[in-house]
C-alpha cells in the first residue's frame, strides 16, 4: 500500500474526495412544515408571494399628514391641522387625509389615503378635540415603510442552499410559507470495527473496551445536519466487514468505517472499499495529527471514509472531512465559517513542519480576552477533547507557535 | 411610567433580573439515554466507575518487552529478544513477559504481565520465527497508556452544568454511562400580542401583518435549550392579555410577551405583568437600539420579559435577556462565548453614545479575512436579518466606529 507513506496535505486530500463524487451525490428536496425547519437547508430558492410590508405602514406613533403641511413648522409657529380619524390596528382603513388634515395612527398601522408622512405624538400638542398642533416639520416619506421596503413581490427571499435560522423562519412566516422544501438530510452509516470494541452497555472483560467512535461521530453528525445510522461492531475480519459495508453501502449516502487498531485491519478497510467499486481508495494518509492514517474514497458513487480508531483522531477528521461531505450533500452556499474565539497561547508549542496540527485548548479568561491553554496528556485519549474548548490550528508550515500568539481556536 | 425615560444600560438591566430570580429558578434533572444527550446540560457531575483504560494498553503495533533489555540497543548492536507469542485483541492475555523474551501487541492492545515497554515494529526486525532484533532502546513506559491515564476511578469527568458535545457523549460511553441526568428545559411561553397580528396561514387583509414573533422566537429558544409553548396571539385588550399571561404564568418557567406596537399595549403589558405579582416590572427601557422598549420582570417567582413588537428587535434583544434566563435555568457553568468572527467594518458607522447599537452585517470574504457590511435598511425589517450573518455591537461609550476597524461580529 504505497499511499500509506505519501502523506496527502488535508486541503489536496479533500480536493481529491471532491473531485471524484458524482453529481448524484446531492440531496433530493423533502417537504416539512417552516416552524420545524430550524437548521435545515433550503433546497429551492424561495420568493416572495407578495411584498412585504403588503401596505404602507407607519413606523411611529403619530399623525400621518401631508408633509407639505408641516414645512416650516416650529415650537413658536406650528402648522394646525385637523384630526379626522384614528386608524384602528389590523383593518384597513376608510380615512382619506385630505390637505390641512391628520388622522392618528399606531406604529405599524396602515398609512391612510392621502397621507405621506407621519409626526411623532411628542412632536405635536393637541389643542381640544379635532385640532393638533405639529411642532416640527415632516418630510416626505417620514416615519413611513412603503409597500415592498423590506421584499418586493416576487423577488427571491432566502436562496436555495441556505441554513434556516430563526430570522429566515420568522421572514418565511411573515409572507405566509409555511411549508417548504429542504434538502433531506444523508444518511451516514457508521461501522466500528474492532475485536476488542463492545457496545457502551456492556461489561468489559480485560483487553475490551467500549465503542466511542460510534456513539461521538453520531452526535457530530447530527450536529452537522446529518443523519447517523450506526451499522454496528464488526470485528477485524474481511469477510464479515465486507459484508456490513456492502449493506451500508446499499443503504447509506456516505459510509464511515472506524479503523480497527490492529496493523492488518488498517489494510481490511482499504481492501473492502476497494471491493466496493471504482475508483476506490483514493488517499490513504493525510499529513496531519492526529488523524494520519485515513482513508477517503468513493466506492461505486459513494463516498467512503476510513477514520483512524482512536476517538480523539476520529472526531478531528471526521471534523475535516466528513462533515464538508454533509455540506456539500445539503448543497450549502455559504462557506463554512466554523465558529472561532481570538485568544492567546499560554506556553509554547513545538510542531512538526509539513503536517498540519490540531491541538486542543481549553479557554481561560483574562483582563484581555482569553488564554488558550493547550491540553497536556496523550493526544489520543477521549477526555483530552472532553476538557477542550477548542482545536488550534497550527499550519504545515509552522515549526511551532510561541507563547503569547494570537490564535484563533476553532470552537467545537 | 416613569422607567420609561430612564434607559438602563444592558449588563444594568439583566443584573437587576438575575438579582430578583428567585432560588426556585432552576431546572430539576430529568434521566435521558446518553445517546439522546446531545445538546443537553448535565444536572449532576458524572465521575468515573472504573477508570480510562481499564488496562494497560499499548499506543503502538509493537512488541511489548522488559525496556531494561533494549538500553543501548542499535541496529548495528541489536538487543536480542525471544518472541513468546502475540497478545489478542479483546481478550485477557495469559503471557507473562519474562526477562529476554516479547511479546507481539496491537495498538490498544492489553500489555502482558511482566512488560513495561513497547518497542514499534519499525525499530524491530524478525530473526527466524520466535526471535526479535531490537534496534532501538525503549524506555520505561514507553508507548504505553497505563490504567487511569486518561482519568482515573472516582475521578469527576463531566460536572454538572457542563453543556454535553460528541466528546462527552463518547466519554461517558466509554465509561459505560449509557443514562445520564439532565437539566429539564425551561419550559418558554410566547405570547404575541396586537390586534393586527394574524397566524402565519391566515390571507391578510389590508391592516393585517402574520406572526413573525412566535415563530422566529421559538426557533431562538429551541436552539439556545428551552421548549418554546406558543400561547398563542392575543389582541391589545387588557383582559385578553391578562387571562393568557395568568395560564402561561402559572404553567411556563419564562413567559415572553411581544407587544403588540400601540402605544397602549406597551403599558397593558406592563400593568398585566404588575396584576401577577410581586417584584413585578424591574426594568422598563433598555439604552440599546434595537430594542430600547423592552419590560424586565419578575412576577411571583416567574421571570416576565416583555419584548418590542418589531422582530428585529425581538429578535435582537431575547438573544441579549431570554438566552441568558434559559442558560441561568440550565444551570449551565461555563461564561457564555457567542461564537465570533473578526472582520474588519466595510464603512465608517456613526451611532449615538450612552446607547449599545447592534449593527446586523454580512460578512463578505476578501484577502485579508472577512469585510463586515452593515445591512442598509430599516432595522426593524425581519429580512435585514435574513441578509445578515451576525451583529457587531458597538459599545455605548463609542460615537461610531471608522472603516477598517476591526470588530468581532457575532454569529447568529
């Protein structure tokens, strides 16, 4: 296996994965209900039925006049008007606010015919009953939204490709489409292998150990917009590996396989994926730490990763390269701007040039910000990452970073 | 209402809130399958039945030896070991490793009896079927986790009020931690209030506008940890309001109310709010734009909020007062972080001082980093969020901020 020593930079390596997904690998649209559509991603653009806001409206509590009325207006020498009306909230109105005249109006009442500007109450007085005084003048348009300021009917409102979040849910609402078109989200099967790995509720003999991989990568993925299948333990044997993988294969949009830890079931996976189909394995070994000996392929028109056993490197890779499969799947637009907090490193810290670390940090505060304090201890440990904040990355071409850099750390 | 006029100053305002909560103000734990856990708040510490790894394993595929026979090892003067056999995987191993001899392990593999190194299969080279060159001294320990390394028995893993990530969930797996405790949601009714509000499926006549707040505010509440309870939309009639924030008072942890924008409705929620009780109304005006008429209160145990009837605004400030009650209420331990990026302002942006502005921006990719573009607009239109990728906050001491400066936006 001669790729296993051509160490692959992550960037190329995804490029590589990108390059050989057919164009099948997106998602088909499903229909859901807008109010259940949180973190879903649009799968056909939207626009807008009507405009919004559908009437002119005022922004202000106030008299809505003629602006030309109030010109010149002062405290000293203000313009009179007549009060005709009230609009009432939530009806349209019959008011027509003829010159010389004002009708009340309520923030986000409708303007009434004839009117083009409102004044605010407290730059009126109201002298008895059917008269007010404007103390300032009005000009045209003032503390007025016009038909269409916020979207103009027919005009594309949330992109396809797009999150929804609370503000996209609530602009959906507001021109009533209530139901939408998402993109449904992958099925990602996850396969541990392992003859010492047994499942979280069991005992544990000596030599046995309990299944991280299955249980992290799940939730990471359903954080992501994925939707997990766990396929099981499987032990380090082709065949029955084989077997599974063949299922998920069938069944799965993308298909992870967490790598046994033992020498020969690394070359298992890479043999059963290759079993799968064209073009197969296509990096076996990414020059970064921890995570170097994973596999990226695509088997017969699905992605297929190999993730490294341990969970600590598991999740960081599936972090660099499963997740940007989920996105793509989903169509995402926006790049992905994983969110980062500016903090300083608190020691130094010693790298190896041409590979690309990522080293976790726990965030302390201080007078300026935040310290980032790397995690002491194996780098290949789960609760190393269950006292992290974050990961810093250190690039392949650092031979270290000093104390008191500002780094970004990327927030898990 | 004299609050009115008097604008406290945001940390003011919901410090004045945290006070008045009473201590009943936190969630009971509620038992959830860990795998279920994602996203949850631990409501008591979980510390470790056993401890992490459970034996001792090796980090390497090597051969696990006694390191005092490889001192001075070199591939010109190899140590010379007897290989007694091979440690399976997943099974309590009977090998003793006596002086002279080896023993093959895989990476996660149990260490014999005897053993106190490992030396890796590269810096070995077979001789014949049961003997070994060593090319290379091992020290004491060497490529060896050694039980309790990654935490030890008894050891507290995850505290209470700890949020739980992929990591946790795959910690506590590997503990065997298959349920864990969990604060309970708060439990957040929404009330939107205005006689012209219709719900999102209605036709709107002429006056009308749909319910953007219950929606958005749900999506918000749901993604920051508490069960949104959508009380429904209740015209600007005392009774009306009072009889819904009574039922949601008496069966919600939060009540949020959105005013509907008449300038009667904003002191009807004040007075319903006063009718529920004790402290009632602690803070009436925020000196934030959006968002300056927001209602902070406690009413018989029950925190009341009382929101401005623009969604922008509501959205805007719930993120600022309901995110921080739902946090309080988890219990959750650590300062909240909003993730941030940097960007450098696209504009020169003027803002008045004694007053926090937040500015909603998009962020647009250049060489350097990211541009942050203010939204032009009204602020008080939902899709000036929708076009927005997150707010820059513009301190209160500040009259504006220049082009080129650089701000931490916050990611929505």
């Amino acid at each position: 296996m001669p790729e296993f020593l051509h160490l692959i930079p992550p960037s190329e390596a995804l490029d590589r994965l990108f390059k050989a997904l057919p164009e099948s690998f997106q998602a088909e649209g499903e229909q859901v209900f807008t109010e259940d559509a949180l973190g879903r991603v649009l799968a056909a653009s939207v626009s807008a039925p009507h405009p919004l806001p559908p009437f002119a409206r005022s922004t202000v509590d106030g008299y809505s006049l003629h602006a030309v009325d109030t010109y010149g207006a002062t405290p000293s020498l203000p313009s009179y008007l007549k009060l005709i009306g009230e609009v009432h909230m939530g009806t349209s109105t019959e008011i027509a606010v003829g010159s010389g005249q004002a009708a009340l109006v309520h923030t986000g009442g409708m303007i009434p015919e004839g009117a083009d500007g409102v004044v605010k109450i407290e730059d009126t007085q109201a002298v008895g009953e059917d008269e007010i005084e404007v103390l300032k003048p009005v000009a045209g348009g003032e503390n007025i939204l016009t038909v269409g300021e916020d979207v103009r009917a027919g005009d594309i409102v949330i992109d396809a490709g797009e999150w929804l979040r609370p503000q996209e849910i609530g602009g959906l609402m507001a021109l009533g489409v209530t139901e939408v078109l998402v993109a449904r989200r992958p099925r990602v099967g996850i396969i541990s292998t392992g003859d010492e790995v047994v499942p979280p509720d069991a005992e544990v003999s000596p030599g046995q150990i309990r299944d991280i991989n299955s249980y992290a990568l799940s939730a990471l993925i359903s954080r992501s917009g994925g939707e997990p299948i766990r396929r099981g333990i499987i032990p380090d044997r082709y065949v029955e590996l084989l077997q599974t993988a063949q299922h998920a294969h069938s069944q799965d949009d993308i298909v992870v396989i967490t790598a046994g830890s033992s020498v020969s079931i690394r070359d298992i996976t890479g043999d059963v994926i290759s079993a799968l189909g064209e073009p197969g394995v296509l990096v076996h070994g990414v020059s970064i730490k921890p995570g170097k000996p994973t596999i990226l392929a695509v088997a017969d028109r699905v992605p297929m990763i190999g993730l490294p056993g341990n969970p600590v490197s598991a999740l960081v890779v599936a972090g660099l390269f499963v997740v940007p499969l989920i996105r793509r799947w989903l169509g995402l637009k926006d790049p992905d701007i994983p969110p980062t907090i500016h903090a300083h490193l608190s020691i130094n810290v010693v790298s190896e040039t041409g590979r690309e670390d990522y080293l976790p940090v726990r965030l302390v505060p201080t007078e300026e910000g935040f310290s980032a304090e790397p995690i002491f201890g194996r780098s290949n440990l789960i609760f190393t990452l269950v006292r992290a904040d974050g990961l810093v990355r250190i690039p392949s071409e650092a031979t270290g970073l000093s104390e008191g850099t500002e780094v970004r750390v990327i927030l898990f």
